[in-house]
C-alpha cells in the first residue's frame, strides 16, 4: 500500500475519534476550519541507485498539525504517534512545535 493512502487512514481514525478535520495539501478557503486540523502531502521521495540505475524509491509524507494551545497540541500528536507506532510506520518530527503569531496558533510538523 502507498504510504499516502496509509497515512489518510490514519488520519480517518484520528478524525473519527477526535473530529479533527484532515486534507491532502491544503484547505480551500471555503473549506477553511478552525484549529485543530491537519494537512499532509507527499513529497520527493528518497531514493537509492549506483551506476546509473534506481534500486529503490521510498515514498515521503510530511503531516503538518495545526492546534490552538500546547496541550490541545500535546494531545493530538499522541494519537498521531500511537497510530503511526501501531502501523510500523518510522516517523521524525521535522523541528519544535512553533507559534505562528500572525495565525495565533501552533503547528507541528512530521516527516514520514
């Protein structure tokens, strides 16, 4: 299974249990939620050759989590990292959770 595929059903469970609305790449404007929400997106995929030939291709997903407050965020990248742990899918947390002032919210952003 595409990694993508897997990583949105991990968000379904993670909607259903929380109601923390997801979307590939973006929300359009006339979809725009407030936080808590999520956006993940594939990106370049790592991949391994010598002499000239592929040998491997692996598929990355970054997962951008968006939240109000440090616990609300605390919270929900416990349930992100339970599942992804679950699934046996590796994941990295890209930097420190940071404060967007102009938003007035906290985003978080994972590589898997």
């Amino acid at each position: 299974m595409r990694k993508d595929k897997l990583i949105k059903g991990i968000l379904e469970i993670i909607k259903t249990k929380s109601g923390i609305d997801f979307r590939y790449d973006h929300f359009r404007q006339s979809e725009a939620v407030p936080p808590p929400f999520i956006v993940y997106r594939r990106v370049a995929p790592d991949t391994f050759s010598a002499d000239g030939i592929t040998f491997s291709k692996g598929q990355n997903v970054d997962i951008e989590l968006y939240a109000e407050d440090e616990d609300q965020m605390a919270e929900i990248m416990e349930q992100i990292e339970e599942l992804l742990d679950q699934n046996g899918i590796y994941y990295r947390l890209a930097a420190d959770t940071v404060y967007i002032q102009s938003e007035d919210f906290y985003e978080t952003l994972y590589e898997v």
